[in-house]
C-alpha cells in the first residue's frame, strides 16, 4: 500500500470519525429508529411500547424546553475591611418552549433557589461585625418571583417557533437578593405530545429539571430525586384550554 493510498484512508477514517461526534440528535435518531434504513432488514413487528418509546424520544428532541441565564456580579455587605463582598448571582432567566402556543400547551413549572438569607446575616453580623463567612444561603421557592417580572415573546423566526418566557428576579421583602443557584423543573405539552397519554409530558411523567450553578452551568437532570422541587409550589400556566396572563405573548420589535 502505497503513501497516498495509506493517507487517503487516514483521512477517510478522520471524516468517519468527525462525522460520528458532530451528528445532531435528530440525525442520530432518525439514523437508528424503527424505521431508519439501518434497521429495515429486521422485518419483524415493532412492539407497541418500543413505538411508543421512540415517539416519545422524538418528541423530547423537537420540543424539549431549553434554559438560559444571566449572570450578574454584585455585591453585599461584609465584615471584613472592605466593608463588601462580590458575588455572583442569577440575574435573569430565559425559558423557550419550541412549538408552543398558548391555548393549545400544557404549562406547569416548579422553581426553587438560594437566596441570601438576610436576616440571619444580619444577626450574624450583629454577633461580629468583622465576620468573613459567606453570606448563608437558604433554599426556598424563588418560582413566584421570576413570574412577577417575566414576559412572553415569541421566539424570534431565526431561532425556532414557540414561546419564550424571560424574567428577572423581582425583589422584595422575602427576596433581597437573586439566588446564586436556581432547580426548575417543567411539565411541557403540546397536541402532538398528547397523544402519548393525558400523563405523558416532554421529557416524561415528571417532565424536565434543570439545575443551574455557577460551577457547572446549566444541567438537564435525568431521573435524579429532586426532593426540594417536588415540595415546591408547581404554578400552571396553561392547561390547554385556559391561559394564564403569564403565557401571553407579547410583540416584541
């Protein structure tokens, strides 16, 4: 074998390769589902739960909400010399739901964060002034917060079709600062979605959850026990039929 021949088949072996790792999840399931050309030699029947299986993997793969979040640095009273400390929290939040409409999705989400809790802070403070221990933090419901500030738009042409909730952490007395960490979990459902059954959502009989944390970003959780989110307050939005202001879109030039 000659040298050119050996470097042909190496970069042939290199485009398998790149081609392997760049296929997108729909092309690697359309590649391999029930009626892909791969498997259209096995003739035998498809039993009903593997059809319903992959139409609920399809599903997930056209309409599965996506997350994204602001970061903001701040900062907040300290003890130590410089009177401040910086940190970092989750400034905004941006929920897109693709294929969503209105009247015709079911919407109900759950969200939990850290907050600073400011009153033990501070009673710390007041115990010692020169304290340099992190702000304490404690989990709580942050979903009503984000709602009171949130917007739906429609998600720009040039990036899908579907609905876009955005919003920022609105502050109060209970909430004097974003949390630096935020669990979401959310029950999606369009028509098509539906057909699956009256408990099947995108995702799943629980639907989506996300974590968000500023070491690992944004996390799409699996079957992970999520303890805090199934005791939160679970706000519907939608039951496809009603609608709450919440999921009315509004034009945004």
């Amino acid at each position: 074998m000659g040298p050119i021949t050996i470097l042909i088949a190496g970069l042939g072996v290199l485009y398998l390769i790149a081609w392997f790792f760049q296929q997108k999840p729909l092309q690697a399931f359309l590649a391999n589902c029930c009626w892909s050309k791969q498997r259209a030699r096995d003739l035998g029947p498809v039993s009903p739960e593997a059809q319903q299986q992959e139409l609920a993997q399809l599903y997930r793969i056209l309409y599965a909400p996506k997350v994204s979040v602001e970061v903001l640095n701040t900062t907040v009273y300290s003890g130590d010399a410089s009177g401040i400390r910086n940190i970092s929290v989750i400034k905004r939040l941006t929920l897109d739901l693709p294929g969503a409409e209105p009247h015709s999705t079911y919407l109900a989400l759950a969200m939990i964060g850290d907050p600073i809790d400011r009153d033990t802070w501070h009673e710390q403070l007041k115990r010692n002034p020169y304290s340099t221990a992190k702000p304490p933090r404690l989990w709580s419901e942050v979903g009503k917060y984000w709602l009171e500030k949130s917007q739906c738009t429609w998600i720009p042409h040039r990036e899908g079709q579907g609905l876009r909730l955005q919003g920022d952490f609105a502050m109060s007395s209970s909430l004097s600062f974003p949390p630096a960490s935020v669990s979401l979990r959310v029950y999606y459902r369009t028509p098509l979605t539906a057909l699956l059954g009256d408990g099947a959502f995108v995702g799943g009989e629980r639907g989506v959850a996300f974590t968000i944390t500023q070491d690992d970003g944004i996390i799409t959780l699996r079957d992970d026990p999520t303890p805090g989110l199934d005791r939160a307050r679970h706000y519907l939005l939608s039951d496809q039929q009603q609608c709450s202001s919440y999921l009315q879109p509004m034009w945004r030039e």
